[in-house]
C-alpha cells in the first residue's frame, strides 16, 4: 500500500455504516488522485448469479449524468436514421456501417440498434462480444425506439449487472460532482436494483453496499437504510 492510501486509510472509520449522503462526501474526501477519479458503487446481493432466475440486470438513466458523454453509434435503417441523428448519435448507418464495423471500426463507446439490423450484427460477436459492445435487449441497446435510448445514454444512463460473485459495480459520478449529486445517482441506481429483486431470491436481497473512488478506500453503506 502506498503512503497515499496508508494515509487515507488511517483518517476513516472501517467499521462505520453511512447514508448514502454521508458515505458519498467521504468518497470524495478519499478521491486524492492526480485525476478526476471515479465514484464507484458497490453492491453485494444475496442472489445465485448461476440460476437463470436470480439474475439482476438493467439499465437506468443518472439524474445527474456521469461528466462525460459518450460516443454513441446507431445501426438501422429508414426514418429510425433520422430519429437517432435527431437525438444525438454520432455515427448513424446502415448496412455499410456494418461492414465498417466488420473491417475493424470501433470508434464508439455504445452500439444502439434496432432488431431488423441484429441478423448482420450476430456475424461480428467476435469482433463486438470482448468489447463489451454487442447490443443487447437487457442492456436496451436493441430497441425500435433509438431516439430514446441515445437520448437516455448522452444523458447518462447506466447499466447494472450482477457478477458471478453475487456483486453489481456501476459508476455513479465523478470525484469533482457535488457529493449531493453522487448521492442522487448512487439512491438512483439503488432503488432500480431493489426494484429489481428476483422473486427467486430467499433471504437477505442487499447484503452491503460500498461507494469508492477508482483509486481510492471504499465507504460502507448502511444497508438498512431506505432507498
């Protein structure tokens, strides 16, 4: 451990449970980097990631956004073109982006499409699948209403999915947002989880809960606490 975080680690309480509030002003406190680091929330569910009905996994718009927009590319065809442009996207096309994609052109952060277009986008799973950027329904990048989506992520949406450790990891802002807004979009992202409790799921659903900057200690969460 280097002096920096021997340091941090000393000035925090480890046995201590915040609210949400308290937890994301401490995050930020640990966050010394020399960059505007990552507040990360962390997320211990009481689930069986290996059954098929204990999965946990969606997508929810931040309220306060993430402090960076990204790069979103649309594949689909007709008027849809036209509704993505219209919402923000920033590269738009048809089958000939396709073939971009399939000579190697990856330079977007997101792939939105819309189901008439996933025949030929099943074909680059090798090229699309270990980048993390295959659309998916889950994740509502496959949908015939793309001007929302683009909207939805320029604006910050997020994706939740649980691990195979029964964990969920989303960021949840940036160390230079206002702690407030941190909290907002960490309560966000909590409630949705809640929300999305398998019924398949026996005793205790939220095991604990951490807010942590990307270089930094983490904060514990009180669980009990309502979001």
């Amino acid at each position: 451990m280097g002096k920096r975080l021997a340091a941090l680690e000393k000035q925090r309480d480890k046995e201590k449970l915040y609210t949400v509030e308290e937890g994301a002003a401490q995050a930020k406190k640990c966050a010394t980097a020399k960059f505007d680091e990552t507040i990360e929330l962390h997320v211990r569910l009481g689930v069986d990631p290996k059954q098929a009905d204990q999965q946990v996994r969606g997508t929810v718009p931040l309220p306060r956004g993430l402090g960076k927009s990204k790069k979103i590319a649309v594949v689909t065809r007709g008027e849809k073109q036209k509704d993505a442009q219209s919402a923000g996207a920033d590269i738009v096309g048809g089958d000939e982006l396709i073939d971009r994609i399939a000579k190697g052109f990856l330079d977007f952060d997101v792939l939105v499409a819309t189901p008439d277009s996933m025949a030929g986008l099943a074909k680059l799973g090798k090229i699309l699948g270990p980048k993390g950027l295959m659309p998916n329904p889950k994740s509502g990048t496959v949908t015939m209403d793309v001007a929302k989506a683009v909207s939805e992520l320029k604006a910050g949406r997020v994706e939740y999915k649980v691990d195979d450790y029964g964990i969920i990891h989303v960021p949840v802002g940036k160390a230079s947002f206002d702690p407030g807004h941190v909290a907002e979009n960490a309560r966000t992202v909590l409630a949705a989880i809640m929300k999305a409790k398998p019924s398949a799921a026996k005793g205790v659903y939220l095991k604990s809960a951490t807010l942590s900057p990307s270089m930094g200690p983490g904060v514990k969460l009180d669980p009990a606490q309502k979001f």
